[in-house]
C-alpha cells in the first residue's frame, strides 16, 4: 500500500536548510579553524568574526547534521568533516561548496522562471550575460575556488571512469577542458603505458600544474593552453570530456564530436563522463536534479545513453558503450572506426 504519510515532503520542504547550513559552515572556515583543535563557540565566534550565539546556532546545527561532534562546551570535527569539508585536505569537496553557496543557490532561487522562459539565469541572477566560465575566471581567487571544487568532485569519480572500460589499447590520452588534471593523474596511476596531456584554457594551467607536481607524475602529463572549440587538438588516441558536453546546446556538442572524430586515428577512443539518466528517464534523481542544474546555469542538459548515440553515430563514432561507475558520474566510450 503506498503510504500517504507527509514525511517525504516535509524532508523536501527542509532540505535547503540543511544544505545551506554547511554551505554556511564552510564559507566561514568553521572546519579549517577546527581542524587545528576543538574549540567553543565563544572562541570560534571572536576567531570567526561571528555573533556568539548565532554561530552557536550553527554549530549545534552542524552536530545534528553529523559535520561536527559536541562534548561539553567543546565542538570538533568530525571525520567526514576533516576529509571532505577542510580546504587543505587533498579529498575537499569545499571549493565546490562554496561555488554552489555562491552562485548555484542564486540561480536556483530563480528555477521557476528558467522552466518558464527555458533559459540560464545568469544575467538575471548576475546582471551580466557573460558565460559561467566568464563568471568563474573572473579573479584568482573565484578561479582557484572553482577549480579546486572541480578537482574534490573529480577525484571522487576519475579512478573509477578510467577503470571502467579496458583502456590499455590505448597510450595518448588528451583530456579536453581537463582541467587540474585529475583524470589524466587517475589515467597514468592506472595505465603504466599511457601518456596524458590535460588540454584547457591558459588561465587554467597554474592550478593545473600544481596538482600535476604533487602527484609525481610530471614526466608523463603535461599541460597544453587552448580552447577546444577553436583551436587545434593535440594529437591523441584516447581524447576525454569529463563534465563538458552537458554545458553546451546540441549544435555546438555535434560540432565538437565531429572536431574529435576528424583529429582521431582509426581505432581511436573518446571516453566521456557525464551523469546518464535512465532511459525512461526515472533516476537516478542525481542525474535528474543534474539536469535541472545545466537548465539555470547553461545552455545544455543531462543525457540517457540513447541521446549520446544520437550524437556520436552522426559524428561518426561506433562500438559506443554505456556503463555505471557507481558514483556521481557515469562513462561512455565510443570509437572511431
């Protein structure tokens, strides 16, 4: 019997508090600060600039969430806090906090006028029609903060991506918009054969560098300065697209797949990581909330593996193969004949 109790709409009706609470949590370096050691509110609230008992509030709304841990008058971390929400920590997902607290959470306030009008929210929500990845390079430190938290969220997903198909026939990887490099450095671990190059724009590639260094890995991946869609790719045999073909509208995607298609020798690969939804579209409500997400921010969407056959086969690419990883991004890879 299907249950008419309120209680999943009451948990809706609350969610964005509790995701704007570690929003929140994060932005003030609640967790950096508590990395070091425990502390109470009234010395975290003076460190923090923060009225003594709003941040109080907010600690203890952190405890209840599981992102911090009371005992007495003293709050810590927890160790998921420690891993995954202070900013040093080689897993933090708090660059990407930050971008959802910062722009993702006022472009969705205004969801109801992109399903009406079918359009981004960007010059509505930021007075400027500059494109997101304008918005994110405007400064150091709104770049450094964007690609750290696209870093956090790659490495969750890039070991799993490139273990889920046999890539070893392969031996140059170019990852297009590759941004830290976080495929390419899972790539090489994996593939003791395979050379990488992360292929972005120039503004990209200090970030990328640094990570590219700290994973001992620099004798094999290199870093390349270009725009895919107008310059010329790097040669490869295996070219990548983590979380880029969603961005864009289907003219554009279709002019990229076939750019790739043409710079590919026969037999050569394209491995793309995106979030498919199922073909009924059902689920997963990830890649289905996804969606609504490339709706208030871009000009592309999310994709069933039946949508990128429709785009790869015209582009020429067959043998294409869909396949779940598990985490927050799912693997597609298609050949060149």
């Amino acid at each position: 019997m299907t249950s008419t109790e309120p209680n999943p709409i009451l948990d809706l009706i609350e969610a964005f508090r509790r995701s704007k609470t570690m929003f929140t949590a994060v932005s003030l370096g609640v967790f950096d600060r508590l990395v070091v050691q425990s502390a109470a509110a009234a010395e975290l609230a003076m460190a923090l600039d923060c009225d003594a008992d709003a941040l109080t509030r907010l600690l203890d709304g952190c405890v209840g969430l599981g992102l911090l841990a009371r005992e007495g008058a003293q709050y810590a971390n927890t160790p998921i806090s420690s891993r995954y929400l202070v900013s040093g920590s080689p897993d933090t997902l708090a660059g990407y906090i930050v971008y959802s607290d910062k722009s993702l959470y006022p472009l969705w306030s205004h969801l109801e006028e992109a399903v009406r009008e079918g359009t981004n929210r960007w010059e509505q929500t930021f007075g400027s029609r500059d494109s997101l990845f304008a918005h994110f390079f405007r400064s150091e430190e709104s770049s450094r903060g964007f690609l750290g938290g696209m870093h956090g969220f790659g490495r969750i997903s890039s070991n799993r991506i490139i273990q889920t198909f046999d890539l070893s026939p392969f031996k140059r990887l170019v990852d297009l918009g590759g941004a830290t490099g976080h495929l390419c450095i899972a790539a090489c671990s994996v593939y003791r054969d395979m050379v990488a190059t992360v292929f972005d724009l120039p503004q990209v590639e200090p970030y990328a560098r640094e990570h590219i260094e700290e994973s001992s890995l620099t004798g094999r991946i290199r870093f390349v300065a270009g725009d895919f869609f107008s310059d010329e790719l790097p040669p490869a045999d295996l070219y990548s697209l983590g979380r880029i073909l969603h961005d864009w509208s289907e003219d554009k995607v279709q002019r990229l797949l076939r750019k790739i298609y043409a710079a590919l020798p026969p037999g050569g690969g394209l491995l793309i990581s995106e979030a498919l939804l199922n073909e009924d579209r059902s689920g997963p409500v990830f890649a289905l909330m996804q969606n609504l997400n490339m709706l208030v921010c871009t000009d592309g969407k999310e994709r069933a593996c039946s949508d990128y056959r429709a785009l790869l086969e015209p582009a020429g690419f067959r043998a294409i193969q869909c396949r779940r990883t598990g985490t927050v991004l799912d693997a597609v890879l298609a050949r060149k004949p």
